[in-house]
C-alpha cells in the first residue's frame, strides 16, 4: 500500500495529506485487486493504526457492496475467510479494537450475510457461534453483528426498494426457519452468563433482544425463563434501564387484543409486587424516563386491544380490558406531574389515548370524571415555567420546554372535547385565584392563569372568535375573565413573559371589545406606554408592535375617539433613524413596519374627511419624502462601502414604510375616497430618482419595485406615466436576480392594464429580451450549482412573460416586431418545450404555443406561421415527452404532458382534416410509428373531449 497516502487518513494530518488519502481511496476501490491488500492486512494484522484498519474495512466495504458479483467463486471465499480469521484474532488480542472498528466490522459482516446466506453461507450464525462460544470480546462482535444484520433487514428510516423489501423478507423467513431458535438460546445463555460480572455486554444483549422481538415469534422471548429474567434485571441498578426497553419492545409487539391484555397485566402485576409502581421513592430520572416510556407503552397497548375489541363487538373482554386501563391511571398521574419534563413527557401519549375513550363513553363515572379532573390539574401545574428558564437568552433546554408545552396543549384540547364545562371552570378558579393577588404571585403562575385563559379559545373552538355570544354560561364566563384582565392591572407586572401573554390574550379575544368597548383606552395605554412599544426588552417591543398593528385592525371604526391621540404618541416611534446620528431606535425597521401599517390603517378607516384624512397621510409621509431626498444626495457622495451600504439600507427603509402605510387600501377607489392619490404621486417622483443612482443599485432597485406593485394596485392608470423612464433604468446593468424580480411588475402591468399599455410594451419588449439573453448566455462555472439555479429561474420568468403577453391578448407585441426577431422569440419557446429538463418552463412554454396556435393558427395567421406549426411546434409536442428526463412520476411533468396535449388538441382545431392528415402521412411514419398506432393516435385526437386525448396520451 501507498504507505504515503496512508498517513492522511490521521485526523490530524494537513490537508494536503487528507487530500491524498482520499484520492487514494478512490483508486483503491476502483481497482480489481486491491480488496485483497486490504484483506491480507486485516487477516495478518500487518498495521497496528486504527485508521488503516478502518480504512480496510472501507475498501472491502465497498467491495461487498458494490462489486461482489465480479469476484470468483475463490475470491468470495477468501472474503469470507478473512473475516472469520479477523473475528479469531480479536480473542487473542492483548487490547481490545476501537469501538469504531468494531462497528465497522460488523457493518461488513451484515453486508455478507445479506448477499451470501441464502445462497453460499447459510451457517453464517452457527460459522460466528462456532468461533466466539462465550469469550466476551467474540459474544460483543457477535452481538454488534447481530443489530448491523437488524439495520440491514429492518430499519425503518431507510427507504428500500421493493426488491430489497423482497430480498429482507425472504432473509427474515428463512432465518425464523433456520436458526433464530439457536440464536433465542445463545442470547440466554450470554445473559445468564454476564448478567451479573459484565453489565456492558448483557445491556448489549438486552438491546438486541429488543431490536429482534418486533419480527421474530413473541412466545420465544415472552415466556418464563425470559420474562422472569429481565424483571430480575430491573432491580439491577446498571440494567434495568435496557431491561425497561427491552419490555417495552416485547408489549409493542403486534398480537391478538385477549393476549396482549394478558400478556401487560401478568407483567404489571410483577412489577407492581418488585415496588417499582411506587414513584415517589426513584430518585433516578433516567430510569424512570425509560419506565415512563414502558407503563407509556403498556397503556396504549391496552386502548389498542380495547379499541380492537369494541369493533370486534366483545363487550365482556372490552370491559375487562377497560378496567385494566383504569387500574394504570393513577400510575400515569404520578408520572405525568412528576417535575423532571423527559419522565412526564413520555407518558403524554397514554394519557390523550386515555381521554379519548372518556370521549366515547356515553357517562363518565365518578372515578372517571376525578381523573379528568386530575390530568386538568396536572396540565396546569405542567405548563408553568420553573426558575431556570433563560427568557433572555433561550436556548437547547427553553426549546425543549417550548415544545413540550405543544403537547400538553393537545392533551388540554382533548379534555375540552370530554368536559368543556369542567375545563372552563377550573381555568376560571385558578385564573380569578391567581389575579387577586397578582402583586404578590411569583410570575410564573400570573403567566399561567393567564396563558389558559388564552388557550380556551382554542380548546373551545367557535366561529370566527365569537366567543362573547351564542353560549351563555360560556360567553359570560369568558368575558368576566377578560374584564379582570384588563380593570386588574396585571399588564403592569414587572416580568416579560407576563407582559407577551396579556398582550397576546387581548388580541385572541379583540371581540370582547365589541361588547365593552370602554376598556379599549386602558389596552391601548398599555401598548403605547412602557408595558408595550416602550418596554425596556426589545423582544416586547416588537412583538407588541405586531400584536398592536392587529389590535387596531380587528377594532376598526371603534378606534374613532382615540385615533388623533394615537397618531401623536407613536409618531417619535416612526422616526426614520439615518446611520450617522448613532441614535438607538426604540424599534427595529421591522417593527416599524407595523406601525406605519397602523398609522395608515388608523387614518384610512377613519370617519373624518376626505380633505382631513389628506392631511394626516401627509403629515405621515413628508417627513419619510423630505428624509429621502437628503439621504439619497449623501448617498451619491459617499465613498465609504460601509456607509454607502447603511444609506441605501435606510433609504430602502423609507420606500417600505411608504409602501406599507397603502395597505389600509384595497384599490384605487378607496385612495380617491381619501383623497390620497396625491400624496402617492408625490411620493413616487421622490423615490424614483434612486433608480438612476450607480451605488448599491440592488437594495434601491429592490425597494422602488416594491412601491411600484404597490402603486399599480392603489393608483392603477395614474401610475403609467412613470413606468416607462423607471423600466429604463432598472434593465440598465442588471443581473439574473435583478431581471428576475423585474419581469413580475412587467406582468402585473400587462395583466391589469392589457391594450392601454401595448405601445409601451413594444418598445421595450425587445430591450427586455436583449437583457435577458445577454445574462443567460453569460459563461458559468461548470458546477455553480447557484448560477445555475438563477439561470433556470430567469427562464421560467422569461417564459412566464411571454404567456402574460399571449395570455393578455396582446400577440401583436410580439408580431410588431420584425420577422427576424418574432422566430428567434418562437424558437426560445420551442427550446424551452424540448431541451430544458424543467417541468414548470416546459409547461409555460406549451401553454404559450397553445395560444399562438389560437392566435395565429387559422387560416388568416400571419405569413408562414402554418408551415411553423407543422415544422417545430408539432415535432416539439413529440420530442419533449420522448426525452429520458420527462418523469411521469413527477406532478410538474403531468401537468407539463397536459399542456402538450392541449396544443396538438389546438392545432387540430384550427386546421382541421390537414393536421390529421400531415400526422398520418408524413409526421408520425417519418418516426417509424405503426400504422395502427398512428390510426389511434388520430382516432383519439379526433375526439370531440380533450379529456379523452389527455388521457389518452398520458397512457
């Protein structure tokens, strides 16, 4: 061997070394011989480092993998030879393998096996027995061994394929024929053997048992001597933790419902007599995290077996089974309150399987409805916060908490559906407790009573948030809690998770307002002062300012009273802050958003005036106009990147916050309405400027379009004016992304404005074109996987305007301009049908011929464009489905094959007997297609249904 190359496999070597022992590698395994080398020096032990040897390993890895079926029937035994001979040195050794050669060893004996023991070594097992009897280094081979042949057969986060699935199956049959008998004994005797001097291989062994209890026949493993066994195990401190899941793969196992309840409770009923149901006296949470997961496990296998047997109309064994549900609830509560998060997480899915069939019983009993009353209980005290938790630096352990806090808000759900009146009831009492002494309650339980109140509109679910009507007891319940919240003075407690919760409970019941609007002044101090958009945690602030932009919103004309007030008190919080005062702004630009979104809103949905609403738009948007034009003059001076980059980020800012405050528009009407068209012109002379500046042309171009789309919606025809000088500027220079992001406004003008603007679009049609062709034939690296990806994004967008202007009606766009340009046109969307493995465009560019064929293909079409029809686009619907890269498999391509239909279906249409007629004499025999199918094909063209011919042709 390249004794050289092989120092760069240590981890620690330069990158030159790694560089070469990589490429070395590759040789290696594309080489006839060079397994050999490889398996001479793992059998003789030539090389004493661990990365050589698992470099070996590799090599025959890939061998076995990938090249076995070229090897002699010679060249497979010395394979074969080799690893046992390995497999006898390990006993000898002075020192133990690595743990990742071992592993690695063992991958490579599964690979063996799965080729070779159905056909050339069916003593595989017997073989490795034979070798390693009871010394522990061979039985931790062979029971590494045995999980890596497990992986091979049954994992279930690999994908197969269906004739690997078939090749696994066969391998699981003729093994529970053959030898797993012999293997059950084996695990015994291991068992028995180390249980008591060699934790680490009976934990090893436990876990295999586990792994092969899900595919081999149970009553090998849930017997006696097996079971007795492994409940010995759980009173062993270093095993009981395997020992738990290996019990919990054994209740897993699928089987009869009768059996199954029997088979749980004879377990429970020992382990209940072992005292291992008593919880309070376990102190070791990881144990009783995997215990959790067993009596998790043991419970929904009984709702399993009872759900079976209510189907199966077995009342008597029902209630049997019910009642050993029953008899395992108390249990679940203890593990479900207990204070470690992992141990009560575990038990979640028994516990919502539990109330599920409380949801079916027609009457709860007595015992029953205090088990719900207890999980309701438990669910409360679960979800509050405990001391620990990082509220300003959240992390691994407050994700985790968050997310468990996911499912004990389903299990709150579920008990809404089996008592929504004992739900409601107990948040009120814990809410009401809790909110009288708010002051002296440690903030963790404020956050929680008020986080249920907020969390009973989801449980108790009604139609569009009308939970202050319909239900009575209900609807008053709710809204004594809502007025607590808002006359208790709770939104002034100094914690920030309380302060999010009030906030976001306001804005879930903003009904509640409708039927007592005279609290709506206090909520709104409360968002504008220091417990809102002023509080000293800038994670308040920004979400208050998105909960207080809903707020406004959902409220609408009872806003009237406050809304010049409010405008005053959020107008420093609007401020556009320039880089160079060095002033921290309250609120990021994000956020600021929001509250110009309100601003506009606020004034917009106003009772004032046409002429007063003008006025406060103006008062709104000068100050960002008048800002604009100083920082865009900085901006042309500056020489500084750093500082020319925070120019155009703000100026950039300027047009989003203009643009955002239109959305209290839905259309031009409502802006004449308000008299505000005016303000909006002004506003776009003052940022188109930015278009022609030669700094930081991405950000500017990017923000300027925004406002643009924007404008087309608000200001509709008035907005046309100034679409021709800003398109000029934005095709000046630009790349993939710019033209990308460009082409969408072209299409919403076309679409919305149609033949008003087909002047306009002529002339920069081609202008356009040019741009986009120039970028796209631009040399790229061969594997600039991004460069690629934009080119095919730009393609799709070309393609998607061309079907704007056909779709809109405007084919003259394309035919003024010049025989010579409209067939380089045409001929892109016949390359774009064919060449390019891309469904989306292959579909746009069909749907784009279909229409010219509409268009063009009569009998009165344009000069020659019949003889195109016949020449490319009939071919083009053949040659794009024969491509080896159209996949049927894929949805895009069947919409993309649909498309292709439509167009042969539209050229019959318009030229009739002669399509048939070309298709049967001259087109399909030049493909050497059968005669009958070429009748066929014409006979289902023919068809009066397109439907018919899709399918057809889909076949």
């Amino acid at each position: 061997m390249d004794e050289q190359a092989l120092l760069g496999l240590n981890p620690n070597a330069d990158a030159d070394f790694r560089q070469r022992a990589l490429a070395y590698f590759e040789q290696l395994k594309i080489s006839q011989d060079a397994w050999q080398v490889c398996a001479e020096a793992l059998a003789q032990s030539i090389y004493s480092d661990d990365h050589i040897k698992f470099f070996c390993f590799q090599v025959l890895e890939h061998q076995v993998k990938f090249k076995y079926s070229e090897l002699t029937e010679v060249q497979q035994q010395l394979i074969r030879e080799t690893l046992i001979t390995w497999l006898q040195a390990q006993m000898l050794n002075p020192q133990p393998e690595k743990t990742f050669i071992r592993n690695k060893a063992a991958q490579v004996f599964a690979l063996l096996f799965v080729t070779e023991y159905l056909t050339k070594w069916p003593k595989f097992f017997f073989d490795i027995l034979s070798v390693v009897d009871l010394n522990p280094r061979g039985v931790d081979m062979y029971l590494r061994i045995l999980m890596a042949v497990d992986a091979e057969l049954v994992d279930r986060d690999v994908v197969h394929t269906s004739e690997a699935t078939r090749r696994n199956t066969l391998l699981k049959d003729t093994m529970r024929e053959q030898c797993i008998p012999s293997l059950v004994e084996s695990w015994y005797q291991i068992l028995q053997n180390y249980q008591y001097n060699n934790s680490e291989l009976t934990c090893q062994c436990l876990e295999v048992v586990g792994a092969y209890v899900s595919w081999i026949d149970l009553s090998l493993i849930a017997n006696e001597r097996f079971i007795n066994m492994l409940l010995g195990h759980m009173s062993v401190e270093v095993l009981r933790e395997e020992a738990c899941d290996c019990l919990f793969e054994i209740v897993n196992k699928g089987m009869d419902p009768i059996d199954k309840t029997k088979l749980v409770e004879s377990l429970c009923q020992v382990l209940q007599s072992a005292g291992l149901f008593s919880i309070d006296q376990e102190d070791d949470v990881d144990f009783l995290a995997r215990f959790s997961k067993l009596v998790n496990g043991m419970g929904q296998a009984l709702i399993a077996s009872w759900t079976k047997l209510i189907k199966n109309g077995d009342m008597k064994s029902a209630q049997d089974t019910l009642q050993a549900i029953e008899a395992k609830v108390a249990l679940m509560l203890q593990l479900l309150i207990h204070e470690d998060d992992d141990i009560s997480s575990n038990i979640i899915g028994f516990c919502y399987d539990y109330l599920h069939i409380l949801k079916q019983l027609s009457a709860l009993s007595d015992q029953q409805k205090a088990n719900v009353e207890a999980i309701m209980l438990a669910v409360m005290k679960k979800l509050t916060y405990d001391e620990e938790y990082n509220f300003e630096n959240e992390g691994e352990d407050e994700a985790m908490f968050v997310e468990y806090r996911k499912q004990l808000k389903l299990l709150l759900d579920r008990l809404a559906q089996v008592s929504p009146e004992l739900l409601l009831a107990s948040v009120r009492r814990v809410f009401n407790t809790t909110l009288q002494n708010w002051q002296t309650t440690r903030f963790m339980e404020v956050e929680v009573a008020i986080r249920l109140l907020y969390m009973l509109a989801e449980a108790l679910p009604v139609s569009h948030g009308a939970h202050f009507s319909g239900d009575v007891t209900k609807a008053t319940a709710l809204q004594d809690m809502m007025r607590t919240l808002v006359t208790s003075g709770v939104s002034a407690y100094q914690h920030t998770s309380v302060t999010l919760e009030f906030f976001e409970t306001v804005v879930r019941y903003e009904k509640f307002f409708a039927v007592e609007p005279q609290h709506i002044p206090t909520v709104l101090m409360a968002f504008l002062d220091h417990r809102g958009l002023r509080h000293t945690s800038p994670k308040v602030r920004s979400r208050t300012a998105y909960l207080f932009s809903r707020f406004v919103k959902s409220l609408n004309k009872q806003m009237n009273p406050f809304i010049e007030d409010v405008l005053n008190r959020i107008q420093d919080l609007m401020e556009l802050s320039p880089p160079e005062n060095g002033y921290q702004a309250l609120l990021s630009s994000d956020d600021q958003l929001f509250i110009y979104e309100t601003a506009g809103v606020l004034i917009v949905n106003s009772e004032y005036s046409a002429e007063r609403k003008q006025v406060l738009m103006r008062n709104l948007l000068t100050p960002l106009m008048e800002k604009f034009k100083v920082l865009l003059e900085k901006l042309m001076m500056a020489q500084d990147e750093d500082r020319q980059m925070a120019l155009a980020d703000c100026l950039n800012h300027a047009v989003g916050f203009a643009s955002r405050t239109s959305k209290a528009f839905s259309n031009k009407q409502t802006v004449k309405q308000c008299g505000c068209s005016e303000v909006y012109l002004d506003c776009l002379q003052t940022f188109l400027p930015a278009l022609s500046c030669p700094l930081q042309k991405e950000v500017l171009r990017s923000g300027v379009r925004t406002f643009l789309h924007r404008m087309i919606i608000c200001l509709e025809e008035e907005v046309l004016p100034f679409i021709p000088s800003a398109s000029e500027h934005m095709l000046k220079d630009c790349e993939a992304k710019d033209l990308q992001e460009f082409i969408p406004l072209i299409n919403q003008i076309t679409a919305k404005f149609k033949t008003q603007v087909s002047p306009f679009l002529q002339q920069m049609f081609m202008p356009l074109l040019h741009a986009i062709f120039e970028v796209l034939l631009l040399p790229a690296e061969e594997n600039d996987q991004s460069a690629a990806l934009e080119k095919q994004m730009l393609r799709r967008s070309y393609f998607a305007f061309l079907q704007t202007v056909t779709g809109s009606g405007m084919s003259e766009v394309i035919a003024n301009q010049g025989a010579e340009n409209v067939e380089r046109v045409l001929f892109t969307v016949i390359q774009g049908a064919v060449d390019y493995p891309d469904p989306i465009a292959q579909k746009t560019c069909f749907i784009i011929l279909s229409k010219l064929v509409e268009l063009w293909g009569g009998k009165d079409g344009p000069v020659g464009f019949a003889d195109f029809v016949y020449k490319h686009i009939v071919p083009a619907c053949f040659l794009a489905p024969l491509k080896q890269t159209f996949d049927l498999a894929d949805a895009q391509t069947v919409l993309a094959l649909s498309e292709c239909a439509v167009t042969l279906k539209t050229i019959h249409l318009k030229r009739g007997p002669e399509c048939i007629q070309y298709l049967q004499q001259e087109y399909l025999p030049s493909l050497q297609v059968a005669p009958e199918i070429i009748q066929e094909f014409c006979q289902a063209l023919q068809q009066p249904d397109a439907k018919v011919f899709k399918n057809y042709l889909k076949v």
